[in-house]
C-alpha cells in the first residue's frame, strides 16, 4: 500500500514508524523531520495555499490511503478536498474535526444528547453579560478560548488565573479576539486520556494514558502542548478504577453515537482528556486527532497494522481486534532551553543506533540528521521506555539520556516511583 501522512511532530513520526513496518510511506511535512524523511519514498512541504499540490503528489504516488494527523490542518478543508478527490482518508472532515475546534459544538452535543460527563458551562459574548455572570456566581471556573489553542490557551482560577479579577480580564481577552469566551465551573481530580479509532459507527479504545502538561517537576508552571506521557501494563493506570475508566469509554461512545444522529459522521482517531473527580469523570476536551505526546505512548505498544486499520475506518468496517502489547510506557519530551516562556532555537548530538526493544526515541518539530539536529522552539525529541512497570520504563529513559549532547530542558520526574505511588495515595 502507498499511504501519505499529513504532518511532521513527533507523534507523526510515531504513524510513520508503524506504516512502513509493512507499507510505503509518502509525506507531506511541516517541518523537515529528519527521521520522517528518512522513512519516506518521497516527500513534499506543506503550503496550506496549494492543496492541489497535495492531490497531485497523491496521485503521481497512486495513494492508496491517507492520515491528516495535526488539528490545525484537521481545521482546515484539507479531509474535505482530498474526499472530492476520490483520495480514500482515514481522518476526520472539517465538520467532524469541530469536536475538537469548537469546545462550542463539543459542548452543545453533550448537552443536546444529554451524555454524562458534561461540566457546567456558558458561552458569554459581551462584558456586560460576563460582569453579570461573576457578580451572581461565586464559584471557581475555567476560561477557555472556543477554538485551538494548541494546549496553553485555557486558564483556571486557583492555578493560572490567581482572583475573579484576572478571571474576568483574561475573559475580556478572549472576548476581544474571538468574540466570545467559554465559561466552565472548575473540576478537581486526576486527569487522563483515552483515545479511540472509529469509523463512525464502531470504537476501538486504545491503553489509557496519562499526560503531564506543566512545564516544571512536580506538575508546577505553565501548561504546555505536554512534556510526556505514561502507560501502564494493564492498559489502564494504576490510580483509576475499572469503572472510571468504563464510564470514560462509554462517553466517547456516545459522542460518535450522537454525531452520526447529526449526520456528522466522525471517521479517524477520538480523544477524550477526562478527569476522575468526586463527582464522577467529566470531560474537559473531546480531541479529533491522536494526542501528542500520547499517542506515542500507544502507537509504541500497537502489534496490529496501522494501515488496515486506516482502510478500516475509511471502509466503516473497523473491527474489535486491534492488540497492544501488555506493557508499561513513560515518555519524556526533550525540549528547547527556556520552552514554554522564552524558547532558545539550539542544536542536539545523538548517538548513533540507540534505539532496542525496550526504548524508542521519536523526532518532533526538529530539521537537520538523524544524529544531528537542529531544535524549533518546540518540542525536540521524545524518549521512550518500554517495560513491565511504569517506574522501569522510566529509569529507561533517564539512562538513555547520556546518549543525548548539547543544551535542554526535560521533566526527569514523569513516571517515577515517588509520582506515581502519590497518585495512588490520593
Ligand atoms: N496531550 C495534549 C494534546 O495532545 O492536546
């Protein structure tokens, strides 16, 4: 099969590693990922003013599927023209992918189908209406942005938004520039996600995976697009319930139940970032795409072929057999100096042919050689182990991590046996 993949961060280099264990690989890239290039026949840049550039690199390499992987390019009529194009696609439409674009429309169907999980919310347009909404509610809240905010747009009071002064300011913000802001009561509890191919009628669920967005050790700091990311060996993690992590299934579930009511079929890949609390799990986003760094996470453990399942979904014939490997997973994103607040472009050695069984090392918005690379302001390289605990995999990572030069910045703390055994103790 020629299969093209659409996008170039290290979890795309995790797609491309599992297409060509049986397939060809065909890119479009959006930076030039060194590892990406070299597991394709051929590859052409993404221009997102030339789609037809794309249709025609398709057709001259007689694609037999293709993966659009970044929500921004979800976001755009990318799926849609590819469609028209007779390009078989195994992602989300523009339509679809509003799961993720919209926390409007996400919202909207859980309310409208009444599908458990939701959190109190309200959409305010004006500052009238916002006073009005804090002077009569005296609780906590969150302050999101409707549309993609690649993961540091959202803001909480109590830990990035210090009073219901900085509330309401960073709300007129958001008012300013999209023209209305989403208002939602503040949930407590641990966060996790769950990821899932659907083909729009059939869900196949991936390990439940855990991923750290603050910037500093002990989960202190910004939030960031994530510094890494477990897995444990019962493809559930050691502090949830079978129950939690059921209802969370079931949530997902009923989304693309309710979509399809909507005639809003969702092919691709779904991902839910819930959150277990007193109260039961409420989601706090509902994702059109795998997530980053999780889905590394997964992708790593997946026996089956990436590829038939691509066919799957475009086909609505996605069956329940898809295996992971019954293995613990801690990924640590190696990131540029000052990430997160004031990023320093740098260059990274790697040693040659580090990777075994047990470690994989990934390429994300990086160019240059396999053992030479030139960082963005993103992140670089994610690391990681593979074992049967999470507090193994972990220590993978950190031995791994001599075989790495020059200057970064990577939370050593992901995975380790005093993190995790604190979560349990909750
Ligand atoms: N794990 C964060 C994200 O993919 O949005």
């Amino acid at each position: 099969m020629n299969v093209l993949l659409i996008g170039s961060g290290g979890r795309e280099d995790a797609v491309a590693r599992k297409i060509v264990e049986k397939d060809n690989l065909y890119s479009v890239i959006t930076n030039e990922n060194p590892s990406i290039i070299d597991l394709s026949q051929e590859y052409i840049k993404y221009n997102e003013n030339n789609f037809n550039e794309i249709i025609k690199f398709s057709n001259e390499n007689k694609i037999d599927i293709a993966f659009v992987s970044p929500d921004e390019i979800l976001n755009t009529d990318l799926v849609n023209i590819l469609r028209e194009n007779h390009i078989p696609v195994a992602s989300p439409s523009k339509k679809a992918a509003m799961i993720e674009t919209s926390k409007e429309y996400m919202r909207y169907i859980m309310d409208k189908y009444k599908i458990k999980g939701n959190i109190e919310n309200k959409i305010i347009n004006n500052y009238d209406s916002l006073n009005k909404f804090f002077n009569g509610n005296d609780g906590e809240y969150a302050i999101k942005p409707i549309g993609l905010t690649g993961g540091k747009g959202v803001k909480v009071m109590g830990l990035q938004l210090k009073n219901r002064e900085e509330a309401i300011d960073y709300a007129k913000t958001i008012i300013n520039k999209d023209g209305k802001v989403l208002i939602e009561k503040r949930e407590t509890g641990e966060e996790f996600s769950i990821q899932a191919f659907s083909d729009g009628k059939n869900i196949v669920y991936m390990p439940v995976a855990q991923d750290y967005k603050r910037l500093y050790e002990g989960d202190n700091g910004p939030n960031t697009g994530g510094m890494g990311s477990i897995t444990d060996k019962n493809l559930s993690l050691p502090f949830l319930s079978d129950k939690t992590v059921e209802d969370a299934k079931k949530i997902l579930n009923d989304i693309i139940t309710s979509m399809r009511k909507e005639d809003n079929e969702f092919k691709g890949v779904i991902y839910g970032q819930f959150m277990a609390t007193e109260n039961g799990v409420k989601v706090i986003e509902i994702n059109s795409r795998l997530a980053d760094p999780e889905g590394i996470n997964v992708l790593t453990l997946l026996k089956s072929n990436i590829v038939d399942i691509f066919l799957d979904i475009y086909s609505g014939t996605l069956k329940n057999n898809i295996k992971f490997e019954n293995k613990s997973t801690v990924l640590k994103y190696i990131v540029p100096p000052g990430y997160g607040m004031e990023p320093v472009e740098t260059e990274l050695r790697i040693k040659d042919n580090i990777e075994n069984n047990n470690f994989k090392l990934y390429y994300a918005s990086v160019s240059g050689e396999l053992t030479k690379i030139k960082t963005t302001k993103s992140r670089s390289l994610a690391l990681i182990g593979i074992a049967d605990s999470i507090y193994e995999a972990s220590d993978i990572v950190e031995s791994n991590l001599k075989n790495i030069t020059g200057n970064y910045y990577i939370r050593h703390d992901i995975g380790t046996r005093n993190m995790i055994e604190n979560k349990i103790k909750l």
